[in-house]
C-alpha cells in the first residue's frame, strides 16, 4: 500500500467528522472491537473511533488514493490498530461475522470541492472530471459532450432532482464540446430563466450533482454495499451510515428497513445541532441512520 501513494500531497486533505459523538454512541464502541469504515476520507471517523475504546482496530476503506494516503499520514500514531484498503466499498469484500461496527459517510467531501483539479465544483476552472477513483474510465467530460441530448435530461432529473433538465440539456447539447467546470457552469446559468439563475443556489448545482452520481457509480455501489455489508457484522453489531440527500436516505432508510438480518434503531433519522451546524455548514444536510444485527 505505500507504494501505491508516494508522492500524494497527503497533508492537503483534512476531514472534520460529521456527527462524530452521534456515531460513536450509535456504533456503541467497545474496547477490543474491530470496525470497518468504508469511506474513510481524512482519517477523522477512524480517528474517533480508535480513540473511544481501548485496543479498538479499523479496517479503513477508501476508493480514492489521496484520502488514503491522508488516512495513513493523520492515523500512523495507531501502527496495527488500522488496516488501510484501496477499493470501492461496493467491491470490498465483506468476510461475514467480524465486524462489531460498520460506518459509511456518503457524498462528497469538502476536499473533492476544494481541490480544483478534481473537477467536482463550478468554483473553480478545471477539467470535467468527478472520478473518485482516478482509475475508473468514465468522466465528466465524457456524459456531457457524448451522451444524447435525452439522456443527460434525463440523469439531471433523476439524480439531480432537476426540473429544469430538457432545457439545460439542450443548452448542453448546442455549446459543446464543453471541457471546464466554468463552461459548463456557464452554460446551465444561461438556459434557465433569470429569477432561477439568481436563486438561493446557483443553477448548476443539481446538474453537478447529477453527474458526479453518474460518473462514481455512487447508487448502484450504494445498493450493493447495503445488500453485503450487515452479513459482515457480528450478531448485536451495528452499521451507521450518514447520507447528504434524499437520493442516498431514501435507499437508505428501506436497505437497512428491509434488511432481513438487521433491527433499525433510528425510527428517524438523527441530524446535527445548531452548535454542529455553526461549526461545521457540511453537517447541516446530514442524516445519520443506525441499525443493529439480530442476535
């Protein structure tokens, strides 16, 4: 694994926990437990939970090479208390029994949209790109200037909750190609009428959204994970898992629902205070969702 990530500017990417005190008491954390997080971005779940019991172990998952190379260098201190695993979560492969913990933080991280040349925000000037996995094929720039008109009105209403789509898709269509964030930002902002362009958010978030869902994969690797992962728990273990939009709560809340081999213990979902909120504006969409294994 260090091999994989010499020369990643590790240090750059910092992760502030989202419900952190939430999902250590959710997860009930024991001395000697070993834990599985499945999206582990900068180390600072990991971090928590090695520091709330004694002899505690993770296995820590990330499908994207900076966030572990971040992992490793913020987590050394703990030497074999963690694992480190370059995957996809949907592709780990789960060994039943042997978690007394799983967590999974969904979504995107605030490093993604800071780091310009990722290409995952309309912020800054950069390549369409969106992969979390720099090793997948599929990018940004391909769905937008590849894909038919239909099509891409119909991922931005589907996985972008986006009204607007037909006529931003066919903006799309008559100015590609389209190889930056800004002109592809700038494109959306001029299909739609002035009163949504000045709205409270700027119109091409959804679309944003939308393709960053397509290009990852993110709820089909969603679905598998939620079929897989509660076999991979040791009877009363528990799985918390944090989504950022109704396209993620929604499957959600029914897999763990459904779930012949799990109780949910959340009839709603658990959201962050203000305080959190005031500290930390990420946490304000949050739901954090918490199920336990059957004895």
């Amino acid at each position: 694994m260090e091999a994989r990530f010499q020369g990643v500017e590790a240090q750059e990417f910092f992760h502030v926990p989202v419900l952190g005190g939430q999902v250590i008491e959710g997860l009930a954390v024991r001395p000697g437990g070993h834990y599985l997080d499945v999206t582990v971005g900068g180390g600072g779940h990991s971090r928590l939970i090695l520091e709330s019991a004694a002899d505690v172990r993770v296995t820590a998952v990330d499908q994207d090479e900076d966030a572990l190379a971040a992992a490793q260098k913020n987590l050394a201190e703990y030497g074999d208390r963690i694992q480190f695993i370059y995957s996809n979560f949907a592709n780990y492969e789960f060994t039943p029994n042997t978690f007394d913990g799983i967590l999974a933080d969904l979504g995107v991280s605030s490093y993604h949209l800071d780091q310009p040349e990722r290409g995952f925000s309309f912020r800054h000037a950069a390549n369409l790109d969106m992969r979390m996995d720099r090793g997948r094929s599929l990018t940004a720039a391909d769905v937008i200037n590849n894909w038919d008109e239909t099509d891409l009105a119909d991922i931005f209403f589907k996985y972008g909750e986006e009204r607007l789509s037909r006529r931003i898709a066919r903006r799309i269509v008559e100015r590609r190609p389209l190889h930056t964030t800004v002109e592809l930002a700038e494109a959306i902002a001029t299909s739609v009428p002035p009163k949504y362009r000045y709205g409270r958010i700027h119109p091409a978030t959804r679309v944003f959204q939308a393709l960053r869902i397509v290009v990852n994969d993110e709820l089909k690797s969603l679905e598998t994970f939620l079929d897989k992962a509660p076999n991979a728990l040791v009877p009363g273990g528990r799985i918390a898992i944090i989504s950022f939009h109704s396209l993620e709560d929604r499957p959600v809340k029914h897999g763990l629902r459904n779930s012949p081999l799990l109780k949910v213990l959340t009839k709603k979902p658990i959201i962050a205070l203000e305080e959190e909120i005031e500290r930390n504006m990420r946490s304000r969409s949050a739901k954090l969702r918490i199920a336990q294994k059957l004895l």
